[in-house]
C-alpha cells in the first residue's frame, strides 16, 4: 500500500516521505509478486488473476474518504492504523464499519483509534507501528554505526513580523534579540543556516516558501538557543539534517521514486550512531534497528491540540522512546538515562528502552504469516488474534 500524493492536477504537491517508510516497513513481507495498492484509490482496485489480493494496511486514513473502504478484490490484514479525527465521521459510515468489523481485530497504530474504534462496537487493539519492525531487513552491526542526524527535531519559530490592523509591523525587541543573538554565535549560526534543512523546516509541517534572505539565519538562531543547552557545537556541526517533507514533482516522480527515496532514509538511519527527532516515521524504525534515538516531545508534538502531527496519533508511541520535553525553550525529562547525561557529545553512548520490542515480535510474526507461501484464506482468523501484548 502506498500513498501517492492526492493533489494530481498541480505541478508539485508536498509530501511527508514518512508515509512512504512505512510501506518500506511492509514491503519487508511481500515477494516477488508485489505490487503497489493506492490507499486512496483502494477501492478501484482490481486483481490481476482473479484472487484476492494480500494487502498490509497500516497508516493514516485518509483523505479521499469517499473511496473507503477498499475493493472486495482486495484481502486486507489490518494493522498500525490510525484514523484521523479529522476524517473520522467520514470513514465510520455504516459501510465503512461493516468493513473494519468483517476484517477485525483491528490493530491499531495508537490509543486513540482503539478507543475510537471500541466506542464504534469495532473489536481493536494496540498493535504500535509496522516500522518497528525494520530490524528485519536493515539492521547493521554497532561497528558499522556513523552519522548524526537531526530529524525534524521540534524548536518553535515566532515570527519576526506580526499583523497590527492589517499591517506586518517588525517585533523589534523579538529582533533585537536575534541580531545580538546572532553576533554572538555568527560561526555556528552561519553553518548551520547554510544547511538546506534551515530553508525548509516549519515546525507545523508542510515545507516553508518564506524565501526572506534572513530566514535561514532567523531559524538558526531559533534552534541553536534552544538545542546548545543540551547538544554540544562539535555535535551540531558534525550532524545531518533532515526533514520528512519534501515537494514531489508530479509529472516526473513516481510511486518507485518515492519508495527509493524513503528507502534511502531508512539506511542512513539504520547505520546511524544517533538520530534526534520529532517524527515517529523516523524514531520508531530507529528502534527497530537498535539505533539510539532522542524523541523530542512537546505539547504541539503530542497533544490532541498540537498542529506538529494530527491529534491523536502519537497515543502510546512516545511510550516506547527515551524521551525529551522542550516547553518554553527549555529542555525536561523523566527518563533517568537522559537525566544522567549533562550534553550530549559526540562520544555520548546510550541504550534504547526494549518496551517496542513485544509489539515487533506480534507484529513480525502476523505479517510474516499473511505473507507466506503457504498462506490459506482460512488462515486469517488466527493471524488477526495473535495474542496481544499483555
């Protein structure tokens, strides 16, 4: 299952590459018979030799509500979903439950769409994600490990001009305090404004077209106040960054691009010596591959309100990671490894939690059945109720 970007008729359309991560998760499973599935076009879907179609369904669902649920062509094992709140009432129609109770248990990616789903009378569980599994295929040995990578880590960025009655009217001490900020720490800053990732990072997603000369050095600013407090300059500097959102040329690109590119993610995080982010399509691969990762969470990040993610969808997720609080620009947490480490160095060495490890196993063990050679229509009762995790 993959999903192509919905918005066919312009030239370009941004695109979180994490989506496509998890169908790389997925893909793990398939042989040679694979084939790529629209998610949002899945009830168009015709089989090409007259059987139903294996199809791993995990993700977010999903825009283009009124091609749910998907073609009777196609034999889904339902698991890591999440439901927006956004489109729920649109996917839980009559029809649209009648699917998700024929096919259930359903395994869901969050708590939040389990208890969305039970409310329903829809038998659910949470089944955490599919990308926790990636060790299957892309874990390398600790020796191979080099590389930082800050992945979309959360900073806030308040902006430089705001409206008064209908004008952009510059917050002088707001700049002010960039510009002595700036003087201060001008070789760090002016490195890291040269990356391409402080052009494009929004903290509320998407990719930002402000193409302002400053901006760059603006964002900078913003994340080097914060981040230096815990991440020592050598550290920064010697970093990648990257962020989850890329535009995607419609003419040009494909599903198999998009696949690549993704896949090529997956690999410098799997032989990373440690990833820094707010995105779980990062963070949880990077457990499932026994790479170090910081989770950088905040209220935008994690709550219902928060605009970094849509609501919901991180219930029971962040659980699984070591994690990091930034509030107000300042940096918190509860977890005692984190707490025993003053800054994080290059030679700063730490151990993921193995919470995430029961639900790889469920997880490895249903989709290794769904895919096998030897799979049987009958068999799907028992795939879909392997026993949770207690």
């Amino acid at each position: 299952m993959t999903q192509f970007p919905v918005g066919r008729t312009r030239p370009y359309v941004c695109k979180n590459i994490g989506d496509y991560v998890q169908s790389i998760a997925s893909r793990q499973y398939v042989g040679e018979s694979e084939e790529c599935i629209e998610q949002e076009e899945a009830d168009f879907y015709k089989s090409k030799n007259g059987r139903r179609t294996r199809l791993i369904m995990n993700g977010w669902f999903q825009w283009r509500t009124e091609n749910w649920p998907p073609s009777d062509d196609i034999l889904p094992l339902l698991v890591s979903m999440h439901i927006s709140p956004i489109k729920k009432d649109q996917l839980l129609t009559p029809k649209g439950i009648a699917f998700l109770k024929k096919n259930s248990p359903v395994g869901c990616r969050d708590h939040y769409t389990e208890e969305l789903l039970k409310s329903y009378g829809i038998p659910a569980y949470f089944s955490a994600c599919v990308t926790l599994t990636m060790g299957k295929k892309y874990k390398v040995d600790d020796s191979e490990r080099e590389g930082f990578y800050f992945a979309d880590p959360f900073f806030e960025i308040p902006e430089l001009y705001e409206d008064v009655e209908g004008k952009d009217v510059l917050n002088l001490e707001r700049f002010n305090e960039f510009v002595e900020f700036f003087s201060q720490h001008s070789e760090v800053i002016n490195n890291l404004a040269s990356r391409s990732f402080f052009k494009e990072y929004l903290p509320t997603g998407f990719l930002d077209r402000d193409e302002s000369f400053y901006r760059p050095f603006y964002k900078a600013v913003c994340f080097y106040k914060v981040y230096s407090k815990l991440f020592s300059d050598e550290f920064m500097l010697r970093a990648e960054y990257i962020t989850h959102w890329m535009d995607i040329d419609m003419a040009n690109q494909s599903n198999m691009d998009m696949l690549n590119i993704a896949e090529g993610l997956v690999k410098k995080y799997a032989k990373a010596k440690m990833v820094i982010t707010s995105r779980i399509h990062a963070g949880l691969p990077c457990l499932g591959m026994g790479t170090p990762v910081v989770f950088i969470a905040n209220d935008e990040v994690t709550s219902m309100t928060g605009s970094f993610n849509t609501p919901g969808r991180l219930g029971g997720l962040v659980d699984l990671f070591r994690v990091i609080n930034l509030k107000n620009g300042s940096f918190d947490t509860l977890d005692e490894v984190f707490a025993s480490i003053d800054q994080f160095t290059l030679d700063t060495y730490f151990e993921n939690k193995t919470d995430w490890i029961p639900y790889a196993k469920r997880l490895d063990a249903q989709l290794s059945s769904f895919m096998s050679d030897d799979f049987k229509e009958e068999d799907m009762e028992e795939i879909r109720n392997m026993s949770p995790v207690s």
